[in-house]
C-alpha cells in the first residue's frame, strides 16, 4: 500500500508510503488522489492532513518509475496538487525530515504547512537540467518572495525548514512531534459541525510578497550567477524566466509556461547527460560479487599514516564527518607542520565564513597528532599514505600487520604501486583495500576504491558505506597502473604535448578543452603558464623530432584529447577494471573537472556517436605522432554493431 488512510478523531489522515523516500510514484499520486475522495465523502471527516512514513515527507518523484508509462500516467503530479487545492476540507501537510521536489510542490498544493524544523526543504530538479513541473516556480515565490524562490529554484539549494521562519510558507514550524501539531492545526482550521464552510487559503491565489516595483535587478543578478556558477546549463535560466513570467502575466499562465519550458528542458542534451550522471552514481555503489546485504564493520576510530600532502586532508575527510582520527607519523617535524596545515586549513574556512569557530575546533580536537604506531593498534581502519615507495609500504604494512587488531581494515592511498603486491605484505590480504583520495582529500569528491584481487566483499562494502559517510563519490576500480582515472588522463596529457609539437601552443590547447567545459585546462592543470621560453623550446623540440608544425584547429584539439580518455576507457571497461561505461563518467565527472552537461567521456562518445570516434581515431593514426593510437577492440566493436558504451 502507498498512501495508507487512517482516522484521527474527524481527521483523515493520508500517509505516504512508498520506502525509501516516498516517492510520488503512480500508485501514491492515484492514493492521494483516492484518499481526498474518501475524506471528501465522508461526512465524518472534517479535515485531511498529508504526511510520510519512515524517513521523509517525500523526496519528490519515483526515480525507480523514471522513462516507463507509470511515470506519465494520470493522474499527474499536477492533478493531484488540483484534487488537495479543490478539496473543500482544509488539506494540511505534516512536513518532515525531506521535503523536495515534487514532495514539496505536494506541501505547495495544501491549504496549510506545519513543518519540523529540521526538514529539508528544496525544489533540486535545476541539478537534473530541469526546472519543477508541477507548479513549484509558480507557488513558491508566493510563499517565499521572489528573491529567495529564484535563490532556491535557481541552484537547487536545499534549506532547514527552520531556516524558512521569516517566510509564509509555513503556518507553524516545531521542533517535535509534527504530526500531532499539524492534527492540532487541522482541528483548529476545520469548520465545526453546521458551521459554514469557508474557503482555505490557496498559494495560487495569493499576492506575491516583495513588493519590489521592479523585481528586474533580482532575475539579472540570478541570471548572472546561473551563468558563472553553471555555465552554458540552460535549466537555470529557465527557472528564472519562469518565475519572472508568472510574476509578470499571472498564476495561470505562469503554470502553463512551466510546462512548456519542463517539456524543453527534458529534451535538452544537458539535461539527459545530468540524470544519466544521477543515476550512474547510484549505480557504481552496486558492486558485483558483493550483495546488497553483505553485512558491514563498524569504523568508529581511524588511523591515518603519514602526516603529508594526503594524510592531512583524509585526516579531516574523516574529522569533517565526526570520526576520531590518529594521524601518525615517524617524522616530528612532518607531524607538527602538518597538523599546523590542518589548523591553518580549519581557520581558513572560519575565516571565509564556511564554519564556525567552535566547529572548527571540534574537528581539530578530533585529530589527534602521534609518533608512535602503537596508538593505531586500536583503529579499526588504518589509510596508509607514506611515500610513494614500495620498500616504505613494505615496511609500513609488515608493521602493521603485526600490530593491529584482528578485523581492522587496511587502506593504501597509493596512485601507482600494485595493490595486490601490498596485499601481499600481509597475513590478511582479505582486509586490504586501496582508498584512491585525490588531492586536496578533503575538498575532492572523488574516492576510487581499489578492489585487490583478495578483497573481501565485506570490507568492500565497509568502505562504499564509510565513502557514503565522508560525503565521497566512490567508484570501485581493479588493479592496474594508475587505476582508473589516473590511467586515462595520462592518454589525454599525452596527446596534449603531442599536439604542442605539431603546432599547438599550451594556451590554446586549454582554451579549447575549456571552451569545451573542462574546469581547467591540462596546462593550467599542471601550472603551465603563458611562457615564450616555452613555446620556444617546444619549437626547437619539434624542429629535432623532425616533425612539421601545422596550425592545428581548435576542433581537432577537443577530439584528441576526449578521444585519447575514450579509447583507453574503452581498454579499462574490457579488461574489467571499471565494472560500467557509467562508472568511468562518474569519476571523470567527479575528480577531473568533466563538464556535468556532457555526462562524462563514455557518454558524450555514446552521444557522438561510436562509429564517428573510431573513424577520427583511424584518421589521427595518419599524423605525425599516429603510432600512439591504436583503435581499442571494444570501441571498434561497438562501432561496427552501432552499439554504446553505457547501455
Ligand atoms: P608526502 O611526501 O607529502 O607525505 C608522505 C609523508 O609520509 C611524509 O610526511 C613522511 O614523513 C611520512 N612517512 C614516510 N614514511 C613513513 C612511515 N614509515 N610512517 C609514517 N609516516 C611516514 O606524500 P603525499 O603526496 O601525501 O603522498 C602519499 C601517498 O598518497 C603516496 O602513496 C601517493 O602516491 C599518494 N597520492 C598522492 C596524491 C597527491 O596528489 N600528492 C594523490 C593521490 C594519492
């Protein structure tokens, strides 16, 4: 059952319930819808409030429905927002823990909101390239103002409900039992017996708020941060001429231009590469060989070794998310300048105004700074980032091996040396696992999870839980040099200096990939600034390798660099060392800048078009550095059969 119907002393209630956020899949709109009904005829019933089960309000549509009939079946979203509107008993929404998307455009459709405090509120669709499609951009500037409903709708924040108390858009806001203060309210807003019924409040029909004569300075200043923060997305900018439109001709015609900007939006090349990206990170938390209820170790303490560039951030990735870290080290001077980094770091951000100062010291004080490697005996994970050596991993692994506890999971940071080798290092390489951070740890969102060919699928599902924890995007990938990501950006760096040697300067090398979407170039990457000394040596290079230098089109540097990332991720799928194409985008999406309204380089070449990328490949095979490429046999399979990468 989706919408279980229960009655409370003249009060209907409609609990949504469709685990695990109450998604507005078909069989709990037809129940929402239904369950009015049923109130509406019983005379019994004098008022109706909608809340969810479990763990939110609703989190909006059911994703498990997306692309199949249910999903566009009536009655729609937008009708049953009409039935609750309609319903001349006052319709109350019980508002907790999530309420986002088309859950919250549901609370809009109400009479009247009582809220938790700690609710989360958001219309996020903006991060799908879409905009609401159920009336969200038309209701909420009337519960909020125009300036905040365009901050929100706009870049898809989510808020505290508490956050919201200045708004109208909540007739109580509490800190406990919601359920029984939104009963209360109905009870109070509900006619008694014989009374005459009398017109609950509707957003459709109110005023907007601001009072701004002129809201155009507002929609500009939306518009100008939609197109530094998202680039050439077009969802924001809709968002914004959405509400600017309703604001300007109206409720009703603000909703029926709405829709027609959605129905754009869901065509849009962007908007298809961001749910592809929604879904492929669901997807790479699924892991083959390790069920879904594999059971998990509990990692309440954690050591991190080696106090250095990577230590110091993994030590705050686990201090940021409330988990008491040892860092140790066998070098005082390292351990003390590199706790005073992380002091300088955590001030920092008080500074900026990102935390707050007691915040900052309680994460501090949960880093606890140590010279000696018995104060790890108790971790139940250990992240090991000593220098890239194999004779220093020996020695650090061998170590502790001998010393801690039976069950405690072993993590290597390293880029490069072969994980199972590591493994090897110890009696217990079920235990060991590679945790790929990149750098700065704590800012970076990526985690490659390097799967030795002993890993249990315990700690394998340990860790994809831990990752979940410090707030990373974990992608698992087998042992092979540089493992995923690493593997294929080297290809793209390569043929980059390549490209230098035939003709290109580094400067136009990165304003092409960054007219692409690329967040920085591979020279700026690499801190390659405009230099003539250099552009004269690559002249000079060139000269002796014998190699004529061409101008080389902007085009032709894009399709070189996608390609080289193409083709070897074509290599990385084959050999099993990345389980999905959608595994590959997500951590070029997520740890090299790849612009998210391209989906990630295995999707962009679906797009593309396979055949197209192994025929420029063939092509490029015909240049002066040609002996580099050589067609991967999956591409070229794929290619021939007219199939995709990500299927
Ligand atoms: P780093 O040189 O900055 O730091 C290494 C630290 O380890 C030093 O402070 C050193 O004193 C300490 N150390 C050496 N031997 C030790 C031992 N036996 N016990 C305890 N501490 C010891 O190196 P880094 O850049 O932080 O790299 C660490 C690891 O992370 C390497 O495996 C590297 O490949 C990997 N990694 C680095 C990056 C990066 O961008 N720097 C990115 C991903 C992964």
């Amino acid at each position: 059952m989706s919408v279980e119907y229960t009655e409370h002393e003249g009060v209907a209630l409609l609990t949504l319930d469709n685990p695990p956020v109450n998604g507005l899949g078909h069989a709990t709109r037809s129940g929402i819808v239904e369950g009015v009904s049923r109130a509406q005829a019983d005379p019994a019933i004098r008022a109706i409030v909608i809340t969810g089960a479990g763990r939110a309000f609703s989190g909006g549509a059911d994703i498990t429905e997306f692309n199949t009939p249910k999903a566009t079946a009536e009655p729609m979203l937008g009708a049953v927002i009409q039935t609750l509107e309609n319903s001349s008993k006052p319709v109350v929404a019980a508002l907790h823990s999530v309420a986002m998307g088309g859950g919250l455009e549901l609370a809009l459709g109400a009479h009247y909101r009582v809220a938790d405090g700690a609710t989360q509120i958001a219309l996020p669709e903006v991060k799908l390239g879409l905009l609401p499609g159920a009336g969200g951009t038309q209701r909420l500037p009337r519960a909020v103002g125009v300036e905040l409903a365009l901050r929100m709708i706009a870049t898809g924040v989510a808020l505290p409900a508490r956050q919201l108390a200045d708004t109208t858009l909540f007739d109580a806001i509490v800190e406990r039992d919601v359920l029984g203060a939104a009963l209360a309210f109905a009870r109070e807003v509900s006619p008694q017996a014989g009374a005459r019924a009398v017109a609950h409040p509707r957003l459709r029909d109110r005023a907007l708020l601001d009072g701004q004569a002129d809201p155009a300075a507002l929609y500009e200043a939306a518009r100008a941060l939609a197109r530094r923060t998202m680039k050439s997305q077009p969802a924001p900018l809709k968002c914004v001429d959405a509400i600017e439109f309703g604001v300007r001709e109206g409720f009703d015609a603000g909703l029926r231009f709405e829709r027609e900007c959605f129905v754009a939006l869901v065509a849009t090349p962007e908007s298809r590469a961001l749910r592809h990206a929604f879904f492929a990170e669901r997807a790479a938390s699924k892991i083959a060989g390790v069920a879904g209820d594999t059971p998990t170790r509990d990692i309440a303490a954690v050591a991190v070794v080696g106090a250095g560039t990577m230590g110091r951030g993994i030590a705050m990735c686990f201090a940021d998310a409330g988990v008491p870290v040892v860092l140790v080290e066998t070098d005082a001077e390292a351990l003390q300048h590199g706790f005073a980094a992380i002091d300088t770091l955590y001030r920092g951000q008080v500074a900026a105004g990102k935390l707050a100062a007691a915040e900052a010291e309680r994460r501090l004080a949960l880093i606890r700074p140590s010279l000696a490697y018995e104060d790890l005996a108790q971790a139940d994970l250990i992240v090991e980032a000593v220098y890239e050596d194999a004779a220093v991993k020996q020695q650090v692994f061998e170590k502790l091996d001998a010393m801690v506890q039976p069950g405690a999971i072993l993590a290597s940071n390293t880029s490069t040396l072969d994980l199972n080798r590591i493994a090897g290092f110890t009696r217990r390489p079920g235990d060991v696992v590679g945790l790929h951070f990149f750098s700065p740890a704590n800012v970076m969102k990526l985690l490659e999870v390097v799967r030795g060919a002993q890993t249990t699928p315990e700690v394998l599902a340990s860790v994809m839980k831990l990752a979940r924890k410090i707030g990373k995007t974990a992608v698992v990938s087998g042992v092979c040099d540089g493992f995923i990501g690493n593997r294929m950006i080297e290809q793209y760096l390569r043929q980059a200096l390549f490209m230098l040697e035939e003709g290109a300067t580094p400067r136009q090398v990165d304003r092409a990939i960054e007219a692409f979407g690329f967040a920085m170039g591979p020279f700026r990457m690499r801190e390659a600034r405009p230099s003539a000394e250099v552009d004269a040596l690559v002249r000079a290079h060139a000269v002796a390798s014998g190699i004529a230098r061409r101008a080389i089109a902007d085009e032709e540097i894009v399709e070189r660099l996608l390609f080289a990332l193409v083709n070897e991720g074509a290599l990385i799928l084959e050999e099993g060392i990345a389980a999905r194409a959608s595994d590959i985008d997500i951590v070029f999406l997520a740890g090299y800048g790849f612009p998210a309204g391209r989906g990630g380089p295995m999707f962009h070449a679906d797009g593309l078009g396979l055949a197209y990328v192994r025929d420029a490949i063939r092509r490029f095979q015909a240049q002066p550095n040609g002996a580099t490429w050589q067609v991967a046999p999956l591409l070229d399979r794929l290619a021939e059969a007219g199939g995709r990468f990500n299927r």
